[in-house]
C-alpha cells in the first residue's frame, strides 16, 4: 500500500468552493437530490440494531426512511409511512417494535419486512389484494458493520460501489464491536465544512491542543486520495498509546492489529455522510445529516471490542471524552467558517497542500454535482 503525504499530493492550486455550496437553498435541494436521494449513504452502524424488531428512522434527503431488522436478521429500509392514507408509520428516532409494524391511523399492520399482513375489515375494501400494498422500500446493505442505504430506484450497484474498501478494514474487526458510547451533535455550519475540516490537519496545531501532543499533525499519509472514499492516517507517538485524555488505550485492542496498525490512527471520509477513524482500541463513526444549508445534525458513536465493558481493566470513556471535546473544537470552528463564507466579501481561498485531502474532497463534490445520478 502506497501512502503519499498531503504536502506530496498536493492542491493542485484549487481554491475553497464558492458560497452558493454552503449558503444557498437551491444548492442544498440540488445536493439532497442528487447525492442523499441518489447514492449510497450510511444510515448508521449495525451494532446499533442489536435484535429482530430494532430501528431506527433517518431522514435521507427529504425522505424518511424506517431502518429496522427483520425476524431473519436482515435489515431493511422502508420508506416511513403507511400505504392506505400515507401516514407516518414511526415518529421516534429509534427504538423496537415488536413483531410488525403498526400505522397509529386505522391500524393497517405490516411485517417488519415489510409485508402488509393486516387489514382491519378488509372485506370492506374493494378489489384489495395486499400483496399490492407492502411499504415501499430501498436497497439496503449491511456491509462491515455500516449500514449502506440508497433511495434511488435504480441504485448503483453495491459490490461495485465498496469494491474498493473490500477488506480493508477487516483487522478492525467492525461487525462484532459493540457501541459503548454516542454523542448527537446539532452544528450550524454546512455539512461540506465539516467533511473538509475532518479531511485536513493544518488546523490542529492552533485548534486541538491536545490532540498535537498525542499525534504530530504533520505525520501519516493517504491512500485512498480520490473519488468517493479519501483518507489515511496518523501516527501516534506513545508505544501502545492512543488518543483519549491519559494517551494510554481505554480498550481492548478490537482487532489483530499489529506493526503499523498498532500505532497510527486511520482516517476515512467514505462520501457523502460518514468519518470513520479508526484506533486500535476503538472505532469512531460520524454520520452527518444536513438539515439545512447552514445546519447539521451530526451522530457520532464509539465501538469497542466487547471486552472493554471490563471496568476494572478499560475505561472507554477516556476515548469518548477526549473525541467529545475534539469534536466540539472542530465544530467550533467549522461555525465560525459558515458565518465567515456567508459574507457577501467571501471568495474562495487558495488551499494549501497541506488540505490536500479537502481539495479532493471538493473535486468529487463538484463532479458529483455536475453529473447528478
Ligand atoms: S393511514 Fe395507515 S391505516 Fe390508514
Ligand atoms: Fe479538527
């Protein structure tokens, strides 16, 4: 595995993006359609539906979409509302339903795959056959512990989509982690700012005192450095250390990671809507929703082996504490950036090579945008 430096990729002389990409309305329906409605997004991490019967609801685009685990295990997306009068079908953010799926108007059931298996008087409806009448639903992976969701009807193909990621984070071992800890974020800045805050670490010296003095923000290297998936790593200085608040590791290690793996911090936007970074004695995964051009709702959850619940011998709130406040530096500054773009003297600025990773960031945004699915 090749991995350049940002300063050796370079940012080819490209500028921010102009202030319609993180102000302007139209830009941000044009984004919901062409990338949220469109393309493959995370809807969250699998760990999060533990059994048959567990969801959660996403509002994808302008969709709302109902993300549960059917009786075989199988996780399904349905679109969020009822086939009779269209009703919403489920009004919290997660939870678990029993064995089906009820509409609280006039109790038409659906199975948890999404079957139409009830009707109450259904002798009274004319020229009914339910099979007519299931949710309607996307196509849905679950794919090394991500949740993979695409609301277009004629979906990209998956295995061709993630060919590129295919084993690569197999030694961090995502199916079998458990969440041990979530924060939700509401950020007033736009969702690029953060994807391209994530992607870069000149900041770090001046915004993330504590985060420089576990890992040197000018050490690491890229190898996935364009298109929809982009990142690399980190080295973190202490043997065995990791960041959390002590630099000690606050879980077990949640793979076989030896060499390298044991001592670098792996960072990846996987485009549009997921940070995923990856410790050896845990996993992160951001998930962004943009709720409007200047807002985003940010999940952020932290996996760990199973065996870190072990408190005598772990402490995984050190890892959660330490990204909590890291986080909310980051977002910080990303608000202060979205009220900066907003002005109407705002021009794109010239990247350095050291934000050579956000330069790229932008190019498959532009692309993307210039070629809507
Ligand atoms: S709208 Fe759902 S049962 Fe009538
Ligand atoms: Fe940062």
């Amino acid at each position: 595995m090749t991995f350049l430096n940002s300063v050796e990729l370079g940012a080819k002389g490209q500028r921010t993006l102009p202030a319609a990409a993180y102000c302007d309305a139209t830009v941000f329906s044009q984004e919901q359609s062409a990338i949220f409605e469109s393309r493959w997004v995370v809807a969250g991490v699998a760990a999060e539906l533990a059994g048959p019967g567990a969801f959660m609801v996403k509002q994808i685009g302008k969709e709302s979409i109902l993300v549960v685990r059917d009786e075989t295990g199988t996780i399904r997306a349905h679109f969020n509302h009822c086939r009779h009068r269209g009703t919403e079908l489920c009004s919290e953010a997660s939870g678990q339903l029993r064995r089906t799926i009820q509409c609280p108007y006039h109790a038409w059931t659906y199975g948890l795959d999404g079957k139409l298996v009830g009707v109450p008087d259904e002798d009274q409806m004319e020229d009914f056959c339910r099979a007519d009448f299931g949710l309607h639903s996307a196509v849905c992976h679950e794919w090394d512990g991500l949740i993979w969701v695409n609301l277009n009807p004629q979906p990209e193909d998956f295995t061709n989509f993630i060919a590129p990621l295919v084993g690569k984070f197999t030694p961090w071992n995502l199916p079998q982690l458990v969440k041990l800890g979530e924060r939700n974020y509401d950020v007033a800045a736009n969702w690029k700012l953060i994807v391209q805050n994530y992607s870069e670490c000149y900041h770090c010296a001046v915004i993330h005192p504590g985060l420089v003095r576990l890992s040197p923000p000018k050490s690491g290297g890229n190898d996935l450095v364009e298109g929809p998936f982009l990142g690399g790593f980190m080295d973190v200085t202490e043997p065995g250390g990791s960041l959390t608040c002590s630099g000690r590791a606050c879980g077990a290690p949640v793979g076989d990671l030896t060499g390298d793996h044991s001592q670098r911090v792996y960072y990846y936007v996987l485009f549009p809507n997921v940070l995923l970074s990856l410790h050896h004695d845990y996993v992160m995964v951001h998930t962004l929703w943009p709720l409007a051009p200047d807002r985003t709702k940010i999940e952020c959850v932290w996996l760990f082996h199973e065996s870190s619940r072990d408190q005598a011998q772990w402490n995984p709130e050190e890892g959660i504490a330490f990204w909590d406040q890291t986080n909310r530096e980051d977002w910080d500054i990303c608000e202060r950036t979205q009220r900066g773009v907003s002005s109407s003297r705002y021009e794109p600025g010239p990247y350095s090579n050291r934000e050579a990773m956000a330069a790229a960031f932008d190019r498959y945004y532009l692309r993307i945008m210039q070629s809507p699915k």
